[in-house]
C-alpha cells in the first residue's frame, strides 16, 4: 500500500511546514488559530489511530480508552496533587501505553482479530468510561474543571497560538515517528503482519510482541492527545473522553485521509476541521458535519478504499535510462 | 437482602432481557450469514422508533397496529440498502462492510440529529400505565407484551431458518458461500434478504419498545453495545443464543444496578462482553469457527 507511493519531494515538505509556521502569523483571528489547533489535533491523534489500525491493520474502534486514560492522568496529577500540568504530558503518555498495553495483550493473547478486536477495544473503553463516571477521584459524571491561571509554566497560553505551536510540535513528532514507521524494519514487520498474520507467523516474526509494541506506541501518543485535550479545553468528563465518538473521529480521519501511509491522517484531519468548523460557521444546525462526514466514508470506501492520498499519488515517473 | 428485593430485580432483568432479545434476534442473524458486524444497527433502530412515533401522533395508528406497516417497511429498507449501498459499494470485503455499515450509522443519525434536533420523545397509549401483579411485583402490561413477542419473534425466526426454502438458502450461505453459488442459490439475492429480515425484527422491536421507552437521535447509543453483548455471548447467528444472552445481560444489568449502584452497575454487561471474547469468542451457543 503505502511503500508503492513516491516519496513526498522535501520541496513540498518545506513548503508545508513554512506555511504551517506562518499560519498565525497570516491568520491571527482566534477562530482561525482555533482552526489550526483543531485541524493539527486531528491530525495528532489520527495519526496514533494510524500506528496501530493503519501501520499494523489492527482496527480499533474504542481508541478513546487512551486518549481518555492520559486525559484523565494528567488532570489528576494536576487537581488531586498539585503537579505541574507539563509533567502531565509524559504521565499522559505513560498512562495511554498502559491502557494500551493491558488491551493489546489481553486480546492478542486470546487471538481476537478483525471485528472481534474492534468490538472488545470499544468494550473495554466502555468500562473505563462507566469507572470515570463512578469514582470520586475522577469526579464521577460531573467531570473535572481545569481552574484558569494563564502563564506559559502553567501549560495555558495567553494567546492561542502557544496552543498552535505545542500541537504542531507533536504533531510534526508523531509524523516522523510515522516515516520511521514506514521506513525501519518494524515497520515492515508490522506491514507483513497486516498483510497476512499466517505469512507473517511463518516469516519467523514475533506476531504477538510486535502487535503489543505497536499498540504501546499508539496508546502512548493517543494519551498526550488526551492531555492536550484537557489542557485546551480546560474541561473533561466522562463521555467526552471516553465517549465512542472521538474512537470514530480518530479512524475516520486516518482511513478518509489513507490509513497506513504518512500523510493521509494529515489530510483527513484538515478535511474533518474544515467540514466541523466550516458547517458551524454557515448553520448553527448540529450534525450537518458528521453528515458530509459519514457520506464521505461510505463513498472513500467505495471508491477509493486507501484513502484521498490517493488522489495525489503521483503516477511512476517514465524511467530515463533502461537497464 | 429482602428476598422479595430479589424476586424483584429478577423478574425486571428478564424483561429487560426481553427487549435486548428483540434488538439482538435481527443482529445475530445478520452477523451469523453475512459475517459481518452490522454498526448501523443502532440507527435502524432509531428510524423505526421514529416511525412508530409519527404513525401514532400523525395518523394516530397505535404502536402495536403500526407492525403491520413497520416491518414490511424495515425489511424493504434493508433490502434496499444493501442491494444499493453495502453489497454495491463493498467489493464483498468484510472490513470495507463493517465501516460502510459505520458510515451509514453516522449518516443516519445526524441526519436525524438536524431533523429532530436532540429531544427525546414519548409516546402515551391508553395501555402504558396498566399494571400487571406478577409475584412480589408490579410489571407494567407493554413490558410483559414486549417479552412475550421478543420470544415468539426468536422461535418464528429459528422456524423460518429450519424449515422454509429461503431459510435453508440462508443456512447454506452461511456455511459455504461457494458451494451455494455453485448449487444454483442466489447469493447476492439472499444476503440482501437476510439483512432485510434483520432490519424487519427492528421494525418489531421498535412498535414494542415504544410505550415503555423513549426515542432520540441517539437511542441506538442505548442498544448497540448491549445487542452485540447479546449475539457474542449467545453465539453469533444463534436464536437460542440471543434469547438466553439476552436474559443473562438483562438480569446482570439489573442486579448490578442493586449492588453497585445505578452508575457503576453497567460495568458488568461490558465485563462479560470482555470475558466472554477473551474466554470463548464462540459464544454460549455459536458454531466454532
């Protein structure tokens, strides 16, 4: 899939990530700012869904245990122990490759795959959000409220655009993380495990460790995912965080834009900002985005089933000397 | 604890079971020929739960009346839909199936959504506060119908499999596309009525639910786990299966809400879901495979 695509020319890189740089700069307003912050965070945990449901194959459909586990680490750290909100990151992290971690070997170890392995991954996040929903320490059904105290040491930025630069940074970080995926031999693996776990097997490839690292690396970033989350918004509870909604948002944004490849998250998420942020500039009518949304994964999935990067998959340039 | 406490808790599990039953019998089926999961369960649910409430408020047909329209009009539905989106747009891969079926789900329900904005709607009917005495308790008279009719639903459905031409086309799809294929049966044609017989049970369950139950954009929410709680754990394609799961959620949602508390005491139907995967995927009653 993704290894038959030509390598994106660093030209368009650059141009890319000057553009990225430049773009509170250009657009200051805050709804545009907020635009980025949403369409890089879409595009941050897209890409932890990527590793494990793209890379590997391994479709998850409650990824949101890890993001809601970091969420929620963090918060706590925070609130109940007074820690600074930027150590909240790696705990964050910390937390997800736990949750992540516990899911994987439990299920791989009793062989689910396929739909089974989507089912149990939304179980178990189901559990997780009637434990939040239950305990004093999480604030049960009420949620937690992040108190207001700006200042850069304190993970709030006066203005939005530190948000903006903090999120392009991860997000610039799990797309490397991404072409490594693509490029090491891990990758590969994970790629032959995708492509037929029996082969694989035979290939003397550890099946089962390999699903678990995969699944520790995607938890781990989906759980700062989380924590940014809780640190932009200010606010989480329970069926924000471990609600199957933001499961969907992750695979949707990865499988519209080209699950397995490096980029197609990025393009999914784009698309997801500017179809959320868009309808609710024309319409205050709720839904109309997830609407487009939906049609589109039906019809990505009909047509053109490795995702819109295909539209910009260059076709194999004409080889200028033969062998 | 008082015993009659318990009788209490029991009997309401069972009827809870009851009407996991009735949204499950359509799932199993589905899943147990087309192998696939079907997400827009949920959603179909919803729909004819909406067609149940503008056939009373609108024409004032009554709930149980408005079967007679319901399913007839859920199968054409499921027929329709796959014979146009899910088998179409597929290319017969199950993945590609499974979020096809998440995308329609997403469609369906905001759609619904910017229709109906997020309210939830009731319905009154001259019968829904009629109680019955049933042992140390009270159950209201929808509730004990709905059970009832989630039961003969399981047994006409496990009859129509056995013993009628289409219901053995279906078996045989089921267990070897191919060689159906090769014995003359259209398969296409039979998934296509298989998914359409799924959506019809919805279409029951919707005109049964409705005076004991609530109908919002998001009821499918409120279902699907628990349905596909009930299939796995009964067995997928398993109507046995669906019922005696569907009893044992019912009860364990209604005794964990007496032990642990109305917040807490949902843990334990996605408890035995996890279990139930990790320890023996089959199912109580499923075929291994």
């Amino acid at each position: 899939m993704n290894s038959q695509l030509q390598p994106v020319p660093w030209k368009l890189h650059l141009a890319v990530l000057a553009a990225a740089l430049a773009f509170p700069f250009v657009f200051p307003s805050n709804f545009a700012v907020n635009f980025g912050v949403l369409a890089l965070f879409y595009a941050f945990i897209g890409q932890s869904w990527n590793m494990a449901g793209g890379f590997a194959g391994q479709l998850s459909f409650g990824h949101v245990a890890f993001f809601g586990a970091g969420a929620y680490a963090s918060t706590i750290l925070q609130l109940r122990f007074g820690m600074s909100p930027w150590a909240g990151l790696p705990a964050a992290a910390l937390a997800g490759a736990l949750v992540g971690g516990v899911i994987a070997v439990l299920s791989f170890r009793a062989g689910l795959r396929g739909s089974y392995f989507a089912l149990i991954t939304l179980a178990f996040a189901e559990v997780l959000r009637i434990i939040a929903n239950s305990t004093d320490l999480t604030g049960g059904g009420l949620g937690m409220l992040i108190p207001m105290k700006a200042g850069a040491a304190n993970f709030q930025f006066a203005e939005r655009s530190g948000f903006y630069y903090l999120i392009l940074l991860l997000t610039l970080l799990s797309v490397a993380l991404a072409e490594w995926l693509r490029r090491s031999r891990f990758g590969a693996r994970l790629a032959a495990i995708r492509e037929n776990e029996e082969s694989a097997m035979a290939l003397g490839i550890n099946v089962f460790a390999e699903k678990v690292r995969v699944m520790l690396l995607s938890g781990a970033l989906c759980g700062v995912g989380g924590c940014f989350f809780a640190q932009y918004f200010l606010y989480i509870d329970p069926t924000i965080v471990f609600g199957v909604d933001k499961s969907v948002e992750m695979l949707l944004v990865s499988i519209i834009g080209g699950a397995g490849t490096v980029y197609g998250p990025l393009i999914g998420a784009v698309l997801l900002a500017l179809a959320s942020e868009g309808t609710r500039a024309i319409t205050q009518v709720p839904g109309l985005s997830l609407v487009l949304y939906g049609a589109l994964l039906v019809l990505i999935i009909a047509y053109l089933p490795n995702g819109l990067i295909d539209l910009f998959k260059r076709r194999p340039q004409p080889r200028k000397e033969t062998r | 604890m008082d015993p009659t406490i318990l009788a209490a808790a029991a009997i309401n599990g069972l009827l809870l079971g009851g009407m996991y039953t009735l949204v499950a019998s359509g799932l199993t089926l589905i899943y147990g020929v087309l192998h696939i999961i079907n997400f827009a369960h949920g959603s179909m649910l919803m729909l004819a739960m909406f067609g149940v409430f503008y056939l009373l408020t609108k024409f004032g047909i009554d709930p149980y009346l408005s079967m007679l329209v319901m399913v007839p009009a859920m199968y054409g539905l499921g027929y329709a839909i796959y014979k146009g989106v899910i088998g179409r747009l597929s290319s017969g891969r199950d993945e590609n199936i499974l979020l096809i079926t998440l995308g329609l789900s997403i469609l369906i329900e905001n759609i619904a959504l910017m229709l109906f904005k997020g309210d939830s709607r009731t319905i009154s009917v001259s019968y829904s506060d009629t109680m019955i005495e049933l042992g140390p308790t009270l159950v209201p008279l929808p509730k004990l119908i709905s059970f009832a009719v989630a039961m003969l639903l399981c047994a006409a459905l496990a009859l129509f499999i056995q013993r009628t031409d289409t219901g053995r086309a279906i078996r045989a799809v089921a267990k070897e596309r191919v060689g159906a294929r090769l014995v003359g049966i259209d398969v296409d044609r039979i998934f296509a009525i298989s998914y359409g017989i799924g959506l019809a049970t919805l279409g029951a369950a919707a005109c049964l639910l409705m005076p004991i139950f609530y109908v919002s954009p998001t009821i499918g929410h409120v279902f699907v786990l628990v349905a596909f709680t009930v299939v796995v754990l009964g067995g997928m394609g398993s109507f046995l299966g669906a019922v005696v799961g569907g009893m044992i959620v019912g009860l364990t949602e209604s005794f964990g809400g007496l032990f642990l508390g109305e917040s807490l005491g949902q843990i334990g139907i996605s408890l035995i879901f996890i279990l139930i995967l990790l320890l023996r995927p089959s199912g109580l009653f499923g075929a291994r495979r």
